[in-house]
C-alpha cells in the first residue's frame, strides 16, 4: 500500500498543474488487483500510469480522460476574466484572460469549467462570462493600458465599456481618427491606440524598437500577481504582453519563457530577457525582465510595486539572483 501511494505521490510531484492533472488515487486494493480513480488530463498519463502497476492487475475504468475527443469551445464573452486554479474566487489569481480568448472545456463544476487555452495553459474560469464557440477573428490588438469605447466618434460621447491591454478587436469602420471595433460590446476608440495583426512590425530591429516604445506605455502600471494588463500586471505577464504586441506569442509563467526562450549571452540587445532566482535556487525561475540594451531592463517589479526601470547589475536583489538571458527574437 504504502509503495503504491509513493509511487502515486511522485508521478504527481512530476506533474506541471498549469497544463496537466495528475489527480490519482487508490480506489481499491485486493491480492494482486489494483483499482484507481481520479482524473487526467491525457491517454498518454494513462499509459505512463499502467506501466508504473504493470505487475499489478490494474483496472482504470474509474479514471476520468479530460482531454478526450472532440471539446466543446468557447470563449471569453467579458473585457477580462480571472483564471483560478480552483472553482472560486476565493483562491489568488493565477493569471488574467482577454475578451476573446479561445478555451476548450475540459470539466464543469458548477458555474465553473476547467479549460484548456491554446497554448496548453490550465485553470478555472467562471462559466457566466464565456460565450459558445470562437470569437470572430480580430484585425488589431490594443495598444494602450485601458480604453473606454464611446458610443459615438467624439471625445464627449458617453463610454460604453473598456478594453484592456492587448485585447483582439474587430475594426468594423474607420472615420477620421476614430475606429469603431467590436469585443465585447461595439464601440468608438481613436485608431493609433491599435495596432493591426497584420501590419506588426516585420525586421527584428523594428520589433526591437516597437518593444522600446510600447514597453514606456506601462511605466508605472502596478504590480498584480496573476495580473497581464494595464489595470495590474506581474513579470511574465508584462514581458508575454510586449511580445504579443509585436505579433509574438510566448509562455505565460517566467520559468516557462525561460526554457522556451533560445539563450543568449552578454552583452545583451533590447528584447532579451533576464531571468532571476530567488535564494540562489537556480532552478526555480521566479523572476524576469525585459533588456533595454546590456543590463537595464525595465520589469514589472514586486518590491517597486509596478512597472520600472532598473540596472540589474547596481541592484543587490538582481545582481545575486540572475541566472540566464534568453530571447524570443534572435
């Protein structure tokens, strides 16, 4: 009894609960049979978890398959929801979705649903604020903190709700300096706060100086864990959001861009980022920044409360905890 909930207990130590479920237990145990139940995410888990108790007698009927056939879609019908990594509000924020984005239902408790986000990214969201199937698909990205759409083209007209940094919207029309763009309601914004999906910036020097320009918009936006917009943002988020912004999509969590980011070595260019540990612990990723050229990055920063500029070299904190650089642009 006691190997088999060990080796239970290491397969779910093994396991990243931002993109999969390990959540496995014993259901019975008689001489030589073995019967589970729980929940995973994939057949693959499945056939990890069999070759575990292959001398076992094993029965898996009561393991539930998250992500099994075809899901049903859907998508984010508010300007911005939190994502939670239980089925209430009650737990601390684990990352922040715009209107728009695309989930797959994995599992439904209540007015909540476990999805799946595109890039494998898991977690709770509240079921009220998701419409069915896609959105339709946008043609710009938001390029402010946080916009109020006006119901008519003019400065005085009243604001009929707001979007938030990075957020796809629909340019239904154009007149003078206003556009008017569909999310989650329709409404009038000036045009150069967008940006369109198909005019990002091309050559890695434009993207360099895009990631210059667009990371000043967020000097001095607050700190949020979990946070990804405007209105409160933590480090990985801000570093995914200015890649977003130039046409790039990048992991959510710092750890995660740190291994998918390609390693880059000193002296260092605008876009790459640094990453930091804490206590000397190389291994776990807990913070990261964004180069403005060699070691002054500007971040979005616990300590400082908001986004700011820093030399990571004068500050104690960063000098001691930096790891590696690494970038999405080279």
């Amino acid at each position: 009894m006691e190997n088999i909930q060990s080796t239970l207990d290491k397969l779910a130590s093994q396991s990243d609960s931002r993109t999969s479920v390990f959540d496995i237990e014993i259901l019975r145990l008689q001489n030589s049979s073995l019967a589970l139940s729980g929940r995973l995410l994939d057949e693959s888990q499945l056939e990890t978890l069999a070759s575990h108790f292959s001398n076992w007698k094993l029965d898996t009927s009561a393991i539930q398959i998250l992500h099994k056939g075809d899901l049903p879609r859907m998508h984010i019908a508010t300007n911005l929801t939190g994502l939670y990594e239980k089925p209430t509000f009650s737990v601390p924020l684990a990352s922040e979705l715009y209107y728009g984005t695309e989930l797959e239902i994995l599992d439904e408790q209540g007015n909540w649903v476990f999805v799946k986000q595109n890039d494998g990214y898991l977690g709770w969201v509240y079921r009220p604020y998701l419409a069915q199937g896609p959105a339709a698909k946008p043609t710009h990205l938001v390029l402010v903190t946080s916009y109020g759409l006006r119901a008519q083209p003019e400065r005085e007209s009243e604001i009929v709700t707001r979007v938030v940094s990075g957020t796809g919207v629909v340019v239904e029309e154009t007149r003078g300096e206003w556009a008017r763009v569909a999310a989650s309601k329709t409404g009038w914004m000036q045009f150069v706060h967008l940006r369109a999906l198909n005019e990002m910036p091309a050559s890695v020097d434009e993207k360099r100086k895009a990631l210059i320009e667009d990371s000043s918009l967020l000097i001095g936006v607050p700190y949020l864990w979990g946070g990804t917009t405007g209105h409160g943002i933590d480090c990985s988020g801000f570093t995914r959001l200015l890649h977003r912004w130039i046409g790039i999509e990048i992991p959510r969590d710092a750890d995660m861009q740190h291994s998918a980011a390609k390693p880059v070595e000193p002296p260092f260019e605008t876009g790459d980022l640094l990453f930091f540990s804490e206590n000397s612990d190389t291994r776990r990723i807990t913070h990261v920044g964004m180069s403005l050229g060699g070691w002054k990055m500007i971040h979005s920063s616990r300590s400082r409360n908001g986004v700011y500029i820093d030399d990571a070299r004068e500050d104690e904190a960063h000098k001691d905890g930096f790891v590696s650089a690494g970038s999405f642009l080279r």
